[in-house]
C-alpha cells in the first residue's frame, strides 16, 4: 500500500530527491566515496556547498546583500540566537501562534520584548493585518512567524518594518511561494519541511546585521564569525546540505516557487472546499483569511471521533495526520513535495467518515 505522508516535519521529500540521493549514496557525482565520507573542507563538497547556497539564492531570488548561511540546533537555536546577538533594548514580537510564544520565551532571557499583538486570547487563528501593528519606535527588531505549524495560521503578506529590520521564522513556509526577501533583515526556517532534513537551519541575513554583532559573541553563536567562514566555522552537516542542494534541483525543475505557489493554492482549497461544505461535520481552526496553504487544521465533533479518524486513516495509508499534541485535532501538512492526488483521496475519505459516522 502507498502512504500519503501528512507529517508535519520532518515531512515527505521529492521522491526524486531520494531516489537521487540513494543514487549517489556510495560515490557522491562518481568520486568514489559518499558525501558522508569526504571532508566538508575538500573541492567536491565545496561545490556542493555553492550549490545549496546558490539554489537557495536564485529560488527566492535573494539579493546581493544578503548571506546565506547553513546552522545547527534548529529553528529553536534561532530563538536565542536571534536576541543574542540584536535585542540591546527592547524588540516587538508579534505572536500568532505557538512557535511565536516559545520565540518570546527565550528573548525574555536576553532582554526587553513587547509583544506588540498576541492572537492568543481567540485561540490563534488569525494574523493581523499591517495596519494593525503598532512597533514600538525604540525596537532593535520585529519578530514574527510567517506560518505557525501548529495552528495552521499563516501571513499571506510580507511584513513591513518600516525601517525596523523584520526577522522571521519561515520554517514552514519558506520556499512555498515567492517572498519579497528585501523586506527582511533576517529569515530563518528549519531544513525540515520545504528545505530538506532535519539538522540543518536556513539564515538568510542581511549584511548590515552582521556588523551588529556583539564582539565577544561566542563563536559558534555569531552570525558574523559563521558568515565569514562560510558556514563552515565546524563541521557542518554535510549530509543536510547535500539534500539541500537536491531539493533546490528539484524545485527548479519544476518551475521554481512560483510553480509551487499555485500548487499549494489548489492542493490546499481541495482540503478546505472539504471542510467548508461537509455541513458542520469538520470545522477549520483558522480564520478563513489566515488559513495556511501548508498545514490544514481541522477538528470533528468530538475528540473520540478525531481519534477514530486518525485511527482508520492510518490503517487507510493517510500518516501524520494527527494534530499537535497541544492543541489535538486533525492536521494534514502538505508542503511542496506532497503530491496533489494525496488531498483528493484524504479528501474522498473525509467524505466516507462523515457519511458513516454523522
Ligand atoms: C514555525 C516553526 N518554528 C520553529 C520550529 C522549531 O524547529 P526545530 O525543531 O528545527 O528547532 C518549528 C518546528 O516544527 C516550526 O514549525
């Protein structure tokens, strides 16, 4: 039996990314050794490091100004990394959602944070629109999550900072449609979803945030000490960026992040055209204007059911589809790689669930 994978993260790969890599397993472009073998400071990984590094750049069309760095310790790391090295008063945080609350959690130990605008309240499902956030004129930075995984609540525009530097978690969303790139000082998103495997995170940072850096940053904490060396200041996860630069392959291939914006657009209507006219049966959890192209959230009538849905959809090869442990539900990830005939049949077996358990 096939397997639609639904998972959240790590989630499904490009087939032909695997198929590639398992390729090339045992010698990396006919080396002779695998790119697990050879060492991250030798010419074959050089330029499979510049090709990370330059798909990454051309598909999201990523200025000049801008360094493109492969880091460790996951998104997470960003979390202190990020007030580490630039809150030095205070910064806003604007919070939609669970990964925005735990981004505040750490910048608290680092300084002043305002968060500017919490949805919490109404239980995360909307985003604000722009002229609804007030920055406080004295914040080194404004943070925000561009897609909050968990609450299936994702930012349809690109924030503007109004000449405060904008920093974004964009672990769910990165690479599914374009973005304006100059409107960020900094983005960063776990390799884990649209990217590749897990163990490797993306920044994208502007070069003038370098230069704010404090002096006495512990090296591996420095953005300025780990753009300088390439990203290369240790070893880096050399097995991560290969796949990365397979993932950028694949997404050229297909037509870049334009092609793959109007995929998710009709993978994603599939789900929610489902939920919208099952007659009350399954119920979205964002605000129809906030809903995320990436991470379907949904609940049933009652939790017994939404375990009996999750039940008989494994054993139907539909995987991953159960809800965050904090918040519960039904939750069906469709990044890039998820194939559209996945939503339709989910969505031919939401039908029959319905029919038989209404
Ligand atoms: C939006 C978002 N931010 C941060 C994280 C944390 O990422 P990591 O596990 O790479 O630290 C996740 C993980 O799923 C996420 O979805």
């Amino acid at each position: 039996m096939g397997i639609y994978n639904f998972s959240a993260g790590p989630a499904i790969l490009p087939p032909e990314v695997l198929e590639k890599a398992q390729n090339e397993l045992l010698s990396l472009n006919g080396i002779g050794m695998s790119v697990m073998e050879i060492s991250h400071r030798s010419a074959h990984f050089a330029r499979v490091l510049e090709s990370a590094e330059n798909g990454i750049r051309e598909l999201l069309e990523v200025p000049e100004n801008y360094k493109i760095l492969f880091l460790q310790g996951g998104a997470s790391l960003q979390f202190s990394m990020i007030p580490m090295n630039f809150l030095k008063t205070a910064a806003d945080y604007v919070v939609t959602g669970a990964w925005g609350e735990k981004a505040v959690k750490e910048a608290r130990k680092c300084g002043t944070v305002n968060v500017i605008l919490s949805t919490k309240e109404s239980g995360f499902r909307s985003v604000p629109a722009q002229d609804e956030l007030n920055f406080s004129q004295t914040a080194d930075y404004i943070h925000y999550c561009s897609n909050e995984t968990i609450d299936g609540v994702e930012f349809k525009y690109d924030l503007d900072g109004k000449g405060i530097p904008v920093v974004c978690d964009a672990s769910s969303n990165i690479l599914s449609k374009p973005i304006d790139v100059e409107k960020y000082a900094l983005i960063y998103a776990g390799a884990q979803k649209n990217i590749g495997p897990s163990g490797v995170t993306l920044v994208i940072i502007r070069d003038d945030l370098l230069e704010k850096v404090p002096t006495n940053q512990f090296s591996m904490l420095d953005y300025r000490a780990i753009a300088a060396n390439d990203s290369m200041l240790n070893t880096p996860n050399t097995w991560g960026i290969y796949l990365i630069s397979l993932v950028c392959e694949w997404l050229k291939a297909k037509g870049g992040v334009s092609a793959m914006a109007r995929l998710n657009e009709e993978k994603a209507k599939i789900l929610y055209d489902a939920i919208d006219t099952s007659d009350g049966f399954y119920s979205g959890h964002a605000e129809k204007k906030a809903r995320s192209l990436m991470n379907v959230t949904f609940r049933l009538p009652s939790e017994n059911l939404e375990k009996q849905f999750v039940e008989e959809a494994t054993l139907s090869g539909f995987d991953g589809l159960k809800g965050h442990r904090s918040v519960g539900g039904i939750r069906a990830s469709v990044y890039n790689a998820f194939p559209k005939e996945g939503t339709r049949a989910l969505v031919e077996f939401m039908r029959e669930f319905a029919h038989k358990n209404d």
